[in-house]
C-alpha cells in the first residue's frame, strides 16, 4: 500500500544523500513529506514508472497530495511530464495561431503572457487549483483592471484549461465557476445631430473627412473602412458590401475576416449623401493617381494616401482625436460615430432589426442592450403621442397643467 515518507537533503561524508536514514529525521521539524507511487508502464517504451512528489511540509498534506495522484491515476489524467502552466499554455497558444482571427490571437497572447503567466505559470498544471484562479482574480482587480478586461483574461484561461481537460491533462476545468467582477451596462453617448454636423463642418477641408462622414453615415467600424476596396462599393445599386478590414496586431497591420460572423458580407444600404460623398472621393484619389503616376500605388483600397497606400487603423484613431481637441465636442473615441449612425437610425424611427443587420449585430438584442436608452425615449415620446389622441378630461388638475398656472397646487388661491 502507497505511503507517504519524510526525507531530507542532508549528504554523508562521501556525498551521497541520506533519504529516509538521516539521524536528523529524530527532529520533526527537519526534512519534508513526499511519496512515490508505481504507475504501471509507459505504453511508448515498456519502462515502468512512477509519479512522485517531494517538498510537503506535513505528513497530512503528503497524504492528501498522494490521494490527488492516486484519482488521477484512476482517471486517466496523472501528468509524467509534470508540466507547467506556463509551458503549456505557451503551448496552447501557438497552437491557436491560424485558427483564430489575428486580432484575437493577439489578444489571448497579450492575456496569457502579461497577466496569465507571470502569476500562475510556474506552478504544475496537475496542481492548479480553484483558489489560485481566485487569485489571480483578485490580483487583476487589486491592479485596478477593469471588470470588462478580467473577465476577458478569465474567459481567455478557462477555454485553454477546458482544452486541457479535453486532451485528459486535467480531471477538471478549474477556472470555470470562479466569481468574477460585476460589468456594469454603460450608457452609450454620442454627439446630437447639431454636433455632429459641427464636427463635419470642421473637417470638411481635411484630407480624411469624407472618412470621418462616410463613418456617421454608415455605421461601419474602423478596420472594415480602411480596409474597403472599391470592387465591394456598388454605387449603382448605392450598397458596400462589407467583406475584409484591417486589424492591427503585434506583428503589424494585417488583412482580416469581418469582427462576427453576422457582420461579415453584410450589405450596408448607402444614402445620396454618401454616394456624394464616394464619387467626391474618387475623383480625388484619380488626381493622386495621374499626379503620382507611376510612383502610385494601386492597392483597391477606397481610402489611402495621396501615393495609393493604405492608411493604418491606428493613424485615423489618432487623427480623429486630434482632430476633436478643441472643438467644443464631448470627448469621443472613433468607434464611436458607429453609435452616432445606430443612434440617429432608432431616433429617425427605424425598426430595430433593420438596424441590428445593418451594423453587423448578431441579434437584435445585443442592439437593445447597447441603446435601451434610446428605446426608453421613444417610448416616452410615444406615450405622449398616445395622450395626445384622446380627448382632453376636465378637472382642476388637468386645466392647472394645461395652462401652466400652479396657483392651485400650493394653496395661494
């Protein structure tokens, strides 16, 4: 039957170690618990081997640590190459490369390998445990990381620990169950019709305002504008139909599929304005064509550089900050003016599901959620318009609002 020992690293005087028959051992205190299990023979090479572990300071924890070995042996699970968390998430996250869009991928990694690793990677993955997820948890929050972000890094560990399971490396997803911060819904604010006009009016002269318009005017995000290629604009038809962006990652600015599946080679329904302000643009970059000549470069792309080159996402981010300082604007990010368009569609009266498909939304509801605002102020306005059908009722109140005198309210009459 499996036993727990304690031994010691003490040497005698020829160097070799004295393991379990050190005199020291008389003293409780010297030396740790640990235990050494047969576990049948490796089917690749025939050898036997064992599952070992050292270091315990009690006999009672070695006993726990060897019931842990024991049930995993049961299972299926044990690690003999007793691997790290590091290493394998390491592991697991190359082998993501390719299958996940190159923005993700650069996330995961900047997850895994800044806040991931450096807390939970040097221990071994068979010992991972519930609370060192909490840990980390906590750890993340004490470091004033948003509840948004936490959650993401937890989402981002818990898909490769389930991986794990499912490849027989753990009995259990430990991270899956773990209390995470509460992500309070935040109210969406976007300029009024009046300034956003005020900010069109500012940039209409800037080389990138018709971007900027063309943004407010259709909702797309900001990868998938400056990564719009002329043979996916239909002027004719007025349509884009939105079937590529340009994603910045680690390694540079890449060429990507569309954010979510329901965006991707969704046809976006363009108005007079925006056709304007297209056919504006291309005569534009046709000057810069003939003006550049052969230096030009013809990449497709809708919006480039006076030489053909296409403009980063980050540059037009930046551009658009700087561009907004000043102004007597509320402050906004860029992806922003997608809200801007979303909102101006519901408060035009819009139907909701013909907004939901025309930004790309997987589900109506995910379109609720983000402007319930809006909904709320059309229900007022609607209630109102409810009120106003029917005829008015006499009474001292109603007369009272009705003609703005409040006399009769306070008693003074």
């Amino acid at each position: 039957m499996a036993k727990v020992t304690r031994r010691c690293g003490c040497r005698d005087d020829d160097g070799r170690q004295y393991g379990a028959n050190c005199p020291r051992l008389k003293d409780w205190r010297h030396g740790t618990w640990g235990f050494r299990i047969s576990a049948g023979r490796d089917p690749k090479t025939g050898r036997r081997r064992y599952l070992s572990e050292a270091g315990h300071r009690t006999a009672d924890d070695a006993k726990e640590a060897l019931a842990d070995a024991q049930r995993a042996l049961r299972r299926g699970t044990a690690d003999f190459t007793r691997t790290r968390v590091g290493d394998y998430l390491q592991t697991w996250l190359d082998q993501q490369e390719g299958q996940l869009k190159p923005s993700t991928h650069g996330n995961y990694s900047r997850y895994l390998r800044n806040d991931v690793i450096p807390a939970l990677g040097g221990k071994l993955l068979k010992d991972l445990q519930r609370a060192d997820v909490a840990a980390l948890v906590r750890g993340l929050q004490d470091d004033g990381r948003g509840a948004t972000t936490v959650r993401r890094i937890h989402a981002v560990l818990s898909s490769a620990l389930a991986d794990a399971v499912q490849d027989g490396l753990l009995a259990e997803n430990v991270a899956k169950g773990a209390r995470l911060p509460r992500v309070d819904r935040q109210r969406v604010e976007v300029w009024t019709p009046d300034q956003a006009g005020k900010f069109l009016e500012a940039v209409a002269e800037h080389r990138l305002g018709p971007l900027f318009e063309l943004a407010i005017l259709t909702g797309m995000r900001r990868g998938e504008l400056v990564g719009l290629r002329w043979s996916d604009v239909d002027l004719l038809t007025r349509t884009i139909t939105v079937s590529t962006q340009l994603v910045m990652t680690s390694s540079g600015v890449v060429e990507g599929t569309v954010k979510t599946d329901a965006g991707q080679g969704r046809r976006v329904p363009l108005s007079e304005r925006a056709v304007s302000v297209l056919m504006g643009w291309r005569l534009r970059q046709e000057a810069d064509a003939e003006e550049w000549a052969d230096a030009y470069q013809e990449t497709g792309r809708v919006f480039t550089w006076e030489d053909g080159r296409a403009y980063r996402p980050d540059y037009v981010s930046k551009l658009f900050r700087t561009l907004t300082e000043g102004k007597e604007l509320p402050p906004m990010h860029f992806h922003s003016l997608r809200h801007l368009h979303a909102s101006l569609m519901l408060a035009s009266g819009q139907d909701l599901t013909v907004v939901a498909k025309t930004m790309g939304h997987s589900t109506s509801q995910i379109t609720r959620d983000l402007y319930a605002h809006l909904f709320e102020d059309r229900a007022r306005h609607a209630v109102e318009g409810a009120a106003s059908l029917l005829p008015s009722r006499g009474g001292v109140l109603t007369d009272v609002l009705t003609s703005g005198d409040h006399s009769d309210l306070d008693g003074s009459k």
